[in-house]
C-alpha cells in the first residue's frame, strides 16, 4: 500500500478512493495509490508555500549538495526503482535500467548548475547600473505522463529544485509508483518537509485544482495536446506561467544518398521505442521513391526481428503497451487506415506466445500511406509506422511541415547541404540527423506548433523556473 507524500509525511487520502495499479504484462493489480482529492491539494499547496522561503533561503552549494545526495540515492536504488518501472508502466527491463541512470544524471547535472544561473550586469545610459537577478518562482505545479513516469519527472523536479522553488507533483494515475517513490528518497536524503509533494489523482480533480490554484504560480504539464489546450485555458484566470510539452507525429525522411540499410535499422527503434509510446516517436517515414523498396525490405526485416514479450525478461526488446485503452487505440488506427487505402505490410496482431491477459501488440508496418490519412496526420501513441513515398526535397519539406505539431524529426542524408537545408526549413523543436536520437540532457527539448511551449532539460530548463528581476542602482 503507498501512500500521498505531503509536508514530508506519508498519508491516505481524505476521499477514501484508491487507484489499483496494474502490471500491463498480466493485467494483474500490483499496488494500490490513494487518490488525492481537493483537500489534499489545499494541504500540499499550502506546505510548498509554507517551506518556500526556506528552500529559497539555502546557500547554493548547500541546495548543490542535497541534490546530488539524491542523485546518488536513487544510483543506490537503481535496480529496484527500475524493477518497479518495469512492473508499472511495461518497458522492457533493459531499457529501464537506462532510464533509471539517466535520472540520476539529470539530478547530477542540475546539481551543479545551481550556482552558476546568473544574471547580468548591463551597460546604461542613466547615471547608475542595472543589473538582473533570477530569483524562483515559488510553488510550482508538475504534472507528468505515464510513458516516462520517471524520467520526465526528473525533468521538471530537478531544475525547479535548483531555482529554489518548492513543488506539488501530480504524477500519471496510470503509473505513479516511481513518483511516489522519488518522493520518499528525497526525504530521507534531507530535503525539507514541504519541499516535494507527490499527490496522485485523476486530472479531473487534481490537476484542475492545481491548474486554477492562486498560489502556484508556475504550472509545466507533458501530456497530450488536448488536455494542454485546457490547461492553457484554466491557468488564463491566475495569469499563471505556463509550459508545455505535448504531442507529436514526427518525420524521418530518407534521401537516396543515405546509408539505407542503417536509416532502417534505426528508424526500427525510432518509431517502435517504449512500444511506439512515444511524443517524439517517427511515426511517419518519408522514404524516396527509388530507393523505396529496398528500405521497406530492410525496416519490415528488422521490426519481425524485435522481441516482443515479457518485459521483466532481459532480452525483450519490447513490452506491452501500458493499458487496454491504448492497444485498443492503436488497433482502431491500423483498421482505419485499412479502410482508407492503407496496406497491412507486417504486425498489428496481438502475439500469441504472450501473456493473454497483458495488453501485447506487434508492431504494425502500414505501406501505401498518404499523408492525408488519419495514421499520418494523428498522434497514434502506438507501435503504429507508416511509410510514404515521395520524390524531391521541396515535396518532403512541404509534407513533413504539413501537420499541427513540431516536436521531433529524423533526416538521412550525406549531402551537407541538404542538411543545413532541411535542418532551417522543418518545422519542429527537435531535429536529427542520420540519428533518431531526441533527448540529450545538456541541450533544450520542446516543441513547437500545437508539440508545446517551452523546453526542458539543458540550462534552458533553467529560465522555466526562475524569474527576471531588474535593479537599477543610482549613483550618488
């Protein structure tokens, strides 16, 4: 049984409901959560109000200190918070080991900007000086999804905590296990009582509550563009800061002087990670028509060669998708696109040598898609790829740019020219090259057009949580 994490103390809920937690590999209940409600919400907002100057108040090396003693607690407990990813939301072992690792270096990283996110002495015309400060911003909401439940938190706990705000986290009602238990770390790591806040619950409740509170003032969200548009709307009446990460259908868009065999192999792994669960997955491959049918015959050879199965087993290469709706989903997309003319080259089919009662699905190779088509227009959120011919680059710039979101991409190339070309034109937050490679913690990450608001990771996170204050100082 765990349990709501607010001023430092662990608790049920006032509303007396629980969320069973399922592992997504047999459907069977893992855990039970307590599901927050308004009056939890009231109680956490007010304790990361209550410890905010005191969190604010401590010297940088000494913030500096408590989150790498954090970072190292969670190294300590790697394989276990690891297991327990696995269990929650269904990622194959092997890549939750990495995730875990990568937690650790985010708050590693964080760590050591805290005394180093200055401001600026500017030069004036005034007979005096000006200069900025980046003060916190105070309490901050976070609200974080069940397809990176631990990594994204880290993205948005450890640069607010490193700005010296104070936090209310809400994470995924679908798999908030790993939250809940960052939460305790940081506790016993010595972050103060009030400091982090973790209080699962539905978004109807929690995170409307948090959206419209008056005392947090800053609100970061990852979820689906949908439920970020309503949030923008709700957080208009406080005139709360805002930023956004949100959905995605990104492109890859294979030239005929790349390496075909490698923009394959890995253009597998870019749309069919985590089982195509993905913000910034390629899930629309634009491949040139001469060299289309030698790519198909590598991609197609290269997905039927992926384990698909137990994701506890350290050779699965792929788990089941993190609950019943979403492979329910993805199904519906790879019959709609059927019907709309789409050819079912490969997958799409529940295994049969998987658990039956876990929510499994091979990948889907759709071929003969146009860019019109509900699978290449829509966020699917499934291990759902569709591949698309064309032939010129003004055309796959046109098409690739012919969405509502802008979040990721992938361009293969060796024309250094077509790079730089590409590279200005596409319109998304995150672009590689030759690579399907989107997050790297030193650098931002966001999207653009209805993919968000803002960026994660990097120094940038930084300005996120932190304010712009101006002081000018006249002389005598």
């Amino acid at each position: 049984m765990y349990e709501l994490i607010i001023d430092g103390k662990l608790g049920k809920s006032s509303t007396g409901e629980l969320l069973n937690i399922l592992n997504p590999a047999n459907g069977e209940i893992i855990a039970t959560v307590p599901q927050a409600g308004p009056e939890e919400i009231e109680k956490a907002v007010s304790a990361a109000a209550k410890a905010f100057p005191k969190w604010k108040g401590i010297k940088p090396r000494d913030r500096a200190r408590l989150l790498r003693k954090l970072a190292e607690a969670i190294e300590s407990n790697a394989d276990r918070l690891a297991m327990l990813e696995t269990k929650n939301v269904g990622k194959p072992i092997r890549d939750t080991l990495g995730e875990v690792q990568s937690v650790a270096e985010t708050f590693y990283y964080y760590a050591g900007a805290v005394d180093k996110h200055m401001g600026h002495t500017i030069p004036t015309q005034g007979d005096g000086q000006l200069l900025t400060f980046r003060e916190p911003i105070g309490v901050v909401g976070l609200i974080t999804p069940w397809n990176f439940p631990l990594p994204i938190a880290s993205w948005k706990i450890a640069p607010a905590l490193a700005c010296g705000n104070t936090i209310v986290l809400k994470p995924a009602s679908l798999t908030p296990l790993t939250a809940l238990e960052l939460g305790r770390l940081a506790l016993e790591v010595g972050i103060p009582e009030g400091v982090l806040n973790v209080v699962p619950g539905p978004g109807s409740v929690v995170g409307d509550r948090m959206t419209e509170h008056p005392l947090i003032e800053k609100l970061s969200f990852t979820g689906s563009t949908e439920v970020g548009a309503q949030i923008m709307k709700k957080a208009a009446d406080t005139i709360k800061n805002v930023s956004l990460e949100l959905g995605g259908k990104s492109p890859s868009i294979v030239f005929d002087d790349a390496d075909i065999e490698k923009a394959a192999y890995t253009s597998v792994s870019g749309v069919f990670e985590n089982t195509g669960q993905n913000c910034c997955a390629r899930s629309r491959i634009f491949v040139q028509k001469n060299i289309y049918d030698t790519f198909v015959d590598y991609f197609t050879e290269y997905t039927k060669a992926l384990v698909v199965g137990d994701p506890e087993n350290k050779d699965t290469e792929l788990g089941p998708l993190a609950s019943s709706h979403q492979r329910h989903t993805s199904l519906s997309y790879v019959d709609k696109g059927m019907e709309q003319g789409a050819e079912l080259l490969y997958g799409g089919k529940i295994p049969e040598h998987t658990n039956k009662n876990g929510f499994f699905l091979e990948p889907a190779i759709l071929t003969n898609v146009t860019n019109d088509m509900a699978v290449a227009r829509e966020e699917i959120f499934g291990p759902v790829a569709s591949i698309i011919t064309f032939d010129e680059e003004e055309e796959v710039l046109n098409l690739a740019n012919d969405t509502p979101f802008g979040l990721s991409g992938s361009i293969w190339t060796n024309d250094n020219s077509r790079i730089f070309r590409m590279s200005r034109e596409l319109k998304t937050g995150v672009l590689s090259v030759n690579s399907v490679s989107s997050v790297h913690l030193e650098a931002p990450f966001g999207g653009v057009k209805q993919s968000g608001i803002g960026r994660e990771l990097g120094l940038a996170a930084l300005d996120h949580y932190s304010e712009l204050k101006t002081v000018f100082i006249a002389y005598e």
